[in-house]
C-alpha cells in the first residue's frame, strides 16, 4: 500500500465525476440538437458544484480547530491522528490491509473492452480520533472521505481497488461532537452488565438455585430474585472497584441538520485549498458550457453534431 490519488468518497457531482456520464448519454444519443442540452446540463451540475465546494471551503477555513477534552457540545472541527479500538480491530475485505476505515471497488471488463464495477462498498465500523488531550469515538456512516492511501491489482478481467484510512495517520474531521458524562456511561454499562451476568447465573441454574433457593422449592420467588439482583450488582461493583475509572465518552457522527461531514488523511489546509480550486474550477465550467451550449444552440441545425 502506498499513497495515491486522493479520492473523494462522497457525492460524485462534486469533483466533476457526473460531467462523464452526461458526455456519455450526449455521445451515444441519436438525437440531432443533443449536445446544446448536454452542456447545458454540465454547466448546471458545475453551477451545483461550485456552491457545494465553496460552502465546503467556507466551513474548513472559518471553523477553529478544537482540542477533544475542551471541544464544545456541537459543530466542531478536529485533527489528530486515527487509531482502530482495541477490541475490534479492522482490516480491509480484499487485501486484509489493517485499518480504520476502508472502501473498495471491484470492476471487470466488459464485451465492449470498457471497465464496469461489480461489487463496491465501504466500512461503517467505528474507531478512534486521538489527540494530545484525549480519544474521540467517530461513527463514519454518512462522511465525506477524502482518502489518499490507495492499493490497486489486477487478477486476470478484474481490477480490485481499495482506499484507506490507515491507523497511526493523520486524520482531520469536521462533524457533530457529542460528550457523555462518565457516570451516565458506566450506569448502562452496568445495567448491560448486570443482565450479561444474570443470564449467565442462569444458563447454570443448580448453582442458581443452590445460592438463592431458600426455602428450597425448586423455584426462585420474587424475594429470592430480588436477592440474586443484588448480589449481581455487588458483585460487578466490586470488579467495578478494582478497574480504572472510566473517563467521559467523546463521539463524532454525521450533523443531523445535514452539515459537512468530512473525514480525510491530509493536513486541514491542503484539504481547504482541494475544495477551494475545484470550487472555482466548477465556476469556471459553468460559464464556458454554458457559452458553449448557447452557441451550439444558435448554430444552424441547432447544434446537431455532424
């Protein structure tokens, strides 16, 4: 694996991906007079484009970076380094790279000698923002990613691809940051606990009766449930006891008011000037496919190719 193109996961339209497809139905249409229609359709998309990107470019510039452990309740924008959660580490589904994040694609030839994608997808699985003053949980459904950790082979008619975001990298993220107090996670991990516990005591239940049968029935009352309760609970506080204390939880997700959600392996002003210069290149497409499209349209024949 080695750095490669930069990839926008993300909406196509964006770096300019959908003009193809538009220059695509243009070439094969039969109609006389498509091609007018067909700049004017990518001077649209451009126009689209170029408001999405500066509104991008406006957000990484103007948004301060925050340090996790003094990061205000909301908007926010972050920068660190990527880490996988200890518990659950990740690797990539074609080449088994490890990872935090991954997409892949995997495309093919066709009978007319042109690449088509097959399978593609990317992981949701979350992992760790870490920076000098603390760890951030990012949930990465919905993110934007810029990704320049790139592998591509070939095996035979097929050309797999994968981007990563690789542990120990830089990672800069702009999203919805949320805190929740220590003592609000540890009541639900206990409550999750307590019941993991008792359904263990009851997978085993002659112990469970031996312990907490009183009056030797065969059967636990609401007494004698109420008391193996308890003891659960004094039982997991006492492991509670001897484990370090667990700190406030930090989280990253998508803006539910459907603000940015960028993730990308790069420095935030190399990221900014990226958005900047294809915000005025999409503004510079608007106005010559535009032009473009009005001359054609005045042509005679009104623009037919010949």
């Amino acid at each position: 694996m080695s750095p490669g193109a930069t990839r926008l996961h993300g909406p196509a339209w964006l770096s300019g991906a959908l003009h193809l497809f538009i220059l695509a139905g243009a070439a094969q249409s039969e109609r006389p007079g498509a091609w007018p229609w067909a700049l004017f359709a990518m001077a649209a998309v451009s126009l689209f484009a170029w408001m999405a990107n500066y509104r991008r470019y406006r957000q990484i510039h103007d948004l301060p970076t925050s340090r996790i452990a003094s990061a205000a309740q909301g908007y926010v924008e972050l920068f660190g380094r990527c880490e996988s959660l200890p518990a659950s580490a990740l690797a990539s589904p074609l080449s088994a790279t490890a990872c935090c994040w991954h997409a892949w694609r995997i495309r093919r030839r066709n009978s007319r000698d042109q690449w088509e994608t097959v399978d593609s997808g990317r992981s949701v699985a979350p992992f760790q923002l870490i920076d000098d003053t603390g760890h951030c949980l990012v949930m990465p459904e919905g993110a934007e990613v810029l990704s320049g950790h790139t592998k591509t082979w070939r095996e035979g008619e097929r050309e797999y691809t994968e981007w990563l975001l690789v542990p120990c990298t830089p990672l800069y993220a702009i999203g919805a940051f949320a805190t929740t107090a220590a003592d609000t996670v540890t009541a639900r991990a206990e409550h999750q606990a307590m019941a993991d516990l008792l359904a263990e005591w009851k997978s085993r239940p002659a112990e469970l009766h031996a312990r907490f049968d009183l009056d030797s029935d065969g059967q636990l009352g609401l007494r004698e449930w109420e008391l193996a309760r308890l003891e659960a609970r004094r039982e997991l506080r006492r492991h509670r006891a001897a484990a370090p204390a667990a700190g406030d939880l930090h989280t990253l997700q998508r803006p539910r008011d459907g603000r940015l959600f960028l993730l990308a392996n790069e420095m935030p002003e190399r990221i900014g000037l990226r958005y900047r210069w294809w915000a005025w290149g999409h503004l510079a497409l608007f106005l010559v496919l535009g032009g473009g499209g009005l001359w054609l349209l005045h042509l005679p024949g009104g623009g037919a190719m010949p």
